[in-house]
C-alpha cells in the first residue's frame, strides 16, 4: 500500500518512440531509467523520491517483461550496496533516498563502491530535502559527491533536460567507471511538464537474460593494496574521463546574452529561480531568452575548468548562484579562475544569503543587487529598479495588509492518528513515577516534541532512539524512556539499539510504535505489515517478520503489548516499566494501525456498504456544552485537531467551550483522556447510522421521546 494510485503513471511507463509523457518530474526519471535499460532499481523510502519506487512497485509486470529487478531495500545501505552489481559487470541499475539523512545512511557503501569503480552504469538519484519545506539537517549531498569524487548532476528542472540527464547520467558512469547522483530538489521532483519517449530497453544482463559467468577481479576489491590503486585511478583516469565526457557532450548549457561582459553561473537546479528574477526585472522573456548570460551547471561536480573560464574571461563579474553551504561552487570557481590567471569578480554569497533556501524572492533580490552593483553593459538600470520597486512595494503592502504576521503552522499527527494517546499517556505517568528523559526518534512521533506534549529531549537519527539513550541512561536516577518507529525498528533499530543494549546489559526502557507502515513517507510495506491492512497485534506471532519475535530473538525477555488508544492501559504498562526491579531493557510494542492508513482502506469500504443498502456505523465522538466548564485540559493532553473550541451558547459562561468539530474519525482518545486524567465527564460517544434496522428506529423513536419527557420535566 503506498499513500496514492499510481495506475496513470504505470501505464505511461510503457509509451515508447514518439509518444509524450507528461506528469511529475521524479516520474519522468522513472521512464527514463527504463529507457536507459536499467537491469535493477533499489531504494528507500522519504520525500520526495518515494513515488520513484511506488510507482515501479505498482509497474511489476512491465518491470518483469523487462527483466528489472525492484527492491524497497531495508534501509538507504541496502539500497547503495545492490550498486555492488555494476562493480564487475555490465549491468546498469539505479538506487533512490531522500538526502542527506540517507546518503549518511549509505555512505558506507558508497565510499567503496566509488573507490572499486563501475563497469555497468549506477546511478543514484538522491532526493535533496532542503529548505524551508525540509524535514531534515540542512547539509548538502555536494559534499558526499566530493568526498567520494562521484560525478554530482544537478539537472535544470525541465524534464528533456531531466530525461537527458539520465540518459547522459549512465553513459558518463559508465565512461569514467564512476557511479553518477542525480540530485533532484523537492521543486524539480514534483515540477510538471511532458517528454518526447523512447521505447524501454532490456538491460545487456538482467532477470530476462542472466549471467553465466562470475567475475574475480582483486583491483575491484577495496582492501590494500587495491585503495592505493583505485585512489590513483580515480584522480588520474576517472576524473579526466568525467571531465571530457561532460564537455563533449555539453551536459553543462549556456544560455547566451546580450549583456555579455557580466554573467550568471547558476546550479541546474536553480535556473527556473534565476531565470524567473530575469523575467520579473524584464531581463529574460517568458520563453527563456535572457539578456544576462548563464552558464547553467547540469553538473555541479566535477567542473569543467575551460568551461568556466571560457564563458567567464570576457566578463568583469559573475553572479554565482548556489543553494547551501559551505560555498563550494563559489570557492571552486575562484579557484579555476585564479589558476586561469581570468580577473573576473566573483559574486555569490553576501549579494546572496549563506543559509537557508533559495526561493523565489531571495534569488531575485539576490539578482537585482548583482545587476544594480555591476551595471551590465547596454542595460538601462532605471526601468529595472522600477520594476523592483513595484514587486517590493507589493510585498510589502502584503504584509502591511497582514498586520500580524501569519501564525505558523507547525505539522502535527493525524486526526485519530494511533500514536498520539501514547504520548497523552506518558505525560499523566510522568505525574505518578516523575519526570524521564525521553530520546525521540524519527518518524510521525517525532511530533511529539511539538504542543501540547513536547516530549522528546534528542533526535538523533532514524531507528537510533534507543541508540541515544545509551549514553545519558546510566547517568540518570530515573529510568530513561526512548521511542522507535516500526519502519526505524527495522531500518536499524533492531541492531544498533536493541541487541546492542541487550549485548551492554542497559536498564532502559523502549516504546515501539507498531502503526504498520513507513507512514511518514507514504505508507510503503516494512517487513512487519500486515497483508491488506491493519497491524499484527496482542501478542507473540508465530510467523511472519514479526516485531515482538524479533525482540525476543535478539535476548529481550520483557516485552509488553498495548493498544495504544487505551490511554489507562498505556498508562499502567509504562509504570510498571518505569519501576520494574529487574534489571534490563523493557519494550513496550504500542500497538494501533497508522488512522490516515485506515481511513483511506475503510472510506470506500464504508460508502460501498452505503451504496449497497447495508447497515454501517460510524462512531463520533463530542463534548456536552452544557458540561463543559471550558478549562481546555483535554486540549492540552490531546493535541486532535479535530478537538478544538467554540463560543459558548451560555450566556454565564465567559469561555469558550471545547466541541469536536466533523472531521472526528471516533478514535476514543478525547474520552479515554478525560476519564485517565479524571477531568469531566463532557465527552460523549455517539454512532451515526446509515440504512438504520427497524430495531435502530425503534431505539431511536424510543429515545427521542423519554429526552422530550425530561425535557418537559427540566422546562417546568
Ligand atoms: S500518518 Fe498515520 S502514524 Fe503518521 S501522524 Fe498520521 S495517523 Fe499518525
Ligand atoms: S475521538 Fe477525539 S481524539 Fe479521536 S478523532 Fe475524535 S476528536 Fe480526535
């Protein structure tokens, strides 16, 4: 199950010569990895690749006619290590993650399979989480490429130039015997266009046409002294060769100008942010055509030092536009040129800002600056200003017309999301047992830190929460509490944190949260889900990948289940870890299917019942104005942004009321909360009936009349 459909997509998967794609960026690398005969494709999961391996998940029998063999690795690691088949032999095959978290993950990998070298093409096409929309470090792939010279593409987000990229981006693996990242922004994977197709090709070895014969090669293997050799042969032989390859065959654009002695050097990834800047200062045209020179890097690494010299010798300054720090296009660049012996100013970072994202608004005023301190030859300033001008007097009669600014946003779980009452639980335990120190994890709990919890001290990495607690656990009087996801439990977790603390002898506690699903990327299958939905729960499962069979196969001896929405039940079972006697690591599985997940699977389930003329319930929860005194601590344990507040009806009261408004999915928490916490008694359970039985209207006619009675009694 992932988090949408992809039957559009899969069916143009199979367009060929003369055809047009259209749709998503990441998925016109999809195509293009079938047209550049890819023999096997493995990743892992996060924004904003996952539709990259939904998609050829969903796509098995095209990928079957095609001999590609597709993978949801078990971490980022995994996913860099099947690049190990392109090391001896010619096949071509591509891993996808989110980066940077995930290039950390694979970095291991990675170093020994850029040292070792390719024969058959290895793409890695790294989705770069950056900016303000990011839910991740902010550091730049840039960094890994140069540490391990593997040749970065960054490609103008257009999809020919995308598809091209691809295409290029296996032969130049191949030509320099080099693996390739195809770095792609969150705005070039979602960006739409379309693509002339070419029909898919069967890789030269793949699943329909096997190999026969393995192939030993020590120069291949990375232990001494074959490192010595491969250093050597990837500074004096590969890099040459990328460097010819990329000239050759113009991967790098220049976009010619008529104001020519100044110019933009810009990351392929950010050119639609220039060229826009160009447009709205009435610089460049709505077709592209530029009146400032760029030189668009399609790759970021390595350069092409005639190239940069070349467009920038006749120029008195360059604009360098680079997303991220440290600088290290800005600081190459000036490096090539002084080696050149070209004067050309270097401008980048303080005309831009050093951090943050490069949005619209910051590359043009970015831009604006560069055009008003260098004066480009025969353009007239005075009109470029004024348009400026305009464009800051808009934004600041925006704000203006805001008045206050706009109150942020901040993500936070799921209406009815199952992982939320554990947290409403631990923070009435923290009233019996005291206050703990909680070491958070990565996944949809991490919001946990947010209001109105704020639980969680660390985050550290994904599937490391109990890793972290190793360090402060013994130092601590009280026990330590840390949190895994189930995807994060199998991505690492079961090695680095569990059988290492029970390898140490730590006296700890672990919750797991078992929603079923890699939810936060969109709900791809980990080794514990349950065919068709749901999650395993209550208990030991006598087979299948099974979390609680895993613990006990690593030596954890104390392991509880809950369902997560039985707030007292949570409660009683984190006290009971909390003060246990024994020695030694407690896991706590908390059980509760991912809602999102769930609404998604029964919806249709439900209309479809409607429709049929069935009896359906659905449960709705709601709050008794009338009872409620509007002190809001149920808000306060819950944090469902279903449970909000209303003015009261009743004059008396000042406050306003809580009310559950109709987007409630009826998951229990508001009363189990109110009833764990002995709040009020305002909730209320209610179940909306559709096609109700004769035994339904009785019940209701029934009751509608004994409340009119009271009613009556009440009025007199
Ligand atoms: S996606 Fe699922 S697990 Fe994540 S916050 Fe929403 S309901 Fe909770
Ligand atoms: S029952 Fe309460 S917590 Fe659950 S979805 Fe409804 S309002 Fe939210």
């Amino acid at each position: 199950m992932a988090e949408r459909s992809f039957a559009k997509e899969v069916e143009q998967l199979r367009l060929g010569d003369g055809d047009t794609f259209e749709g998503e960026g990441i998925l016109a690398v999809t195509k293009a990895l079938l047209q550049s005969g890819v023999s096997y494709v493995g990743g892992y999961q996060g924004a904003p690749v996952s539709h990259l391996i939904d998609v050829l998940n969903d796509a098995r029998p095209i990928m079957e006619e095609l001999g590609v063999h597709v993978e949801n690795c078990a971490s980022e690691a995994g996913a860099a290590a099947m690049l190990g088949a392109s090391i001896n032999y010619p096949v071509r095959g591509a891993a996808t993650w989110k980066s940077t978290v995930g290039t950390n993950v694979a970095s291991d990998a990675l170093s020994n399979l850029a040292s070792a070298g390719v024969v058959g093409g290895a793409l890695i096409v790294v989705g770069e989480d950056y900016g303000e929309g990011a839910s991740i470090i902010q550091e730049r792939s840039h960094a890994f490429a140069m540490k391990s010279q593997i040749w970065l593409l960054d490609p103008r987000p257009d999809h020919p130039t995308i598809v091209r990229m691809v295409e290029k981006g296996f032969e130049l693996s191949e030509a320099s015997q080099t693996p390739v990242m195809l770095e792609l922004r969150i705005r070039a994977c979602h960006v739409q266009g379309s693509f002339p197709t070419k029909t898919n090709r069967k890789g030269e070895f793949s699943g329909v046409n096997r190999l026969t014969e393995p192939v030993f090669d020590y120069a291949k293997v990375c232990l001494p002294p074959s490192t010595y050799a491969q250093e050597k042969e990837k500074i004096e032989t590969r890099w040459p060769a990328a460097v010819n390859f990329v000239r050759e065959n113009r991967l790098n654009e220049v976009f010619d100008g008529s104001a020519d002695d100044v110019g933009i050097i810009c990351q392929g990834g950010m050119y639609n942010a220039v060229i826009r800047a160009l447009q709205q200062l009435g610089l460049a045209d709505a077709w592209g055509e530029t009146r400032i020179p760029i030189y668009c890097l399609n790759v970021t690494y390595p350069l092409v030092p005639d190239e940069v010299s070349g467009f920038c010798a006749s120029k008195r300054a360059v604009l360098v536009v680079e997303e991220g720090q440290p600088a290290y296009l800005e600081d190459a660049i000036n490096t090539v040129l002084r080696k050149a012996d070209v004067q050309t100013r270097v401008m980048g970072k303080g005309l831009l800002p050093m951090a943050g994202e490069y949005t619209g608004a910051v590359v043009l005023a970015g831009v604006a600056d560069f055009v008003e301190g260098a004066v480009p030859r025969g353009v007239d300033l005075r009109p470029v200003l004024e348009k400026r001008a305009v464009i800051d007097g808009h934004r600041a009669r925006g704000q203006e017309l805001l008045g206050e600014p706009v109150p942020t946003r901040p993500p936070s779980f799921c209406t009815g999301c199952p992982e939320r009452p554990v947290f409403s639980a631990m923070k009435l335990a923290e009233k019996e047992v005291g206050k703990f120190h909680v070491s958070a994890d990565i996944g949809c709990h991490t919001f946990s830190t947010l209001p109105p919890f704020n639980i969680g001290n660390t985050v550290l990495g994904y599937g490391l929460g109990l890793a972290s607690s190793s360090g402060i656990g013994p130092n601590f009087e009280q026990r330590t509490v840390s949190m895994m996801g189930d995807g994060g439990f199998w991505h690492n977790g079961l090695t680095s944190g569990v059988a290492n603390a029970v390898f140490q002898g730590d006296d700890g506690v672990l919750v797991i949260m078992n929603n079923g699903y890699s939810a936060a990327t969109g709900h791809q299958a980990i080794p514990s889900s349950v065919k068709g939905g749901g999650v395993r729960t209550g208990g030991f499962q006598p087979d299948g990948q099974d979390i609680e069979r895993a613990l006990r196969g690593v030596g954890v001896t104390w392991i509880r289940h809950v369902r997560t929405y039985s707030v007292p039940k949570v409660i009683s079972v984190l006290r009971s870890a909390m003060t246990e006697k024994k020695k030694g690591l407690k896991v706590i599985i908390a059980d509760g299917e991912c809602q999102l997940a769930r609404q998604r699977r029964i919806k249709p389930e439900i209309r479809k019942r409607i429709a049929d003329g069935k009896r359906s319930v659905r449960e709705r929860f709601g709050v008794d104005e009338d009872v409620c005194t509007g002190d809001h601590s149920c808000i306060r344990l819950s944090g469902c942004p279903s449970l909000t507040v209303k003015d009261a009806t009743d004059p008396l009261k000042d406050d306003p009321v809580a009310h559950v408004n109709n987007d409630c999915v009826g998951c229990g928490l508001c009363g189990e909360v109110s009833h764990a916490a002995v709040l009020c008694p305002s909730f209320y359970r209610t179940g909306i009936v559709s096609n109700p039985s004769r035994w339904d209207r009785f019940r209701q006619r029934f009751a509608d009349r004994i409340i009119a009675r009271l009613s009556v009694r009440k009025a007199a």
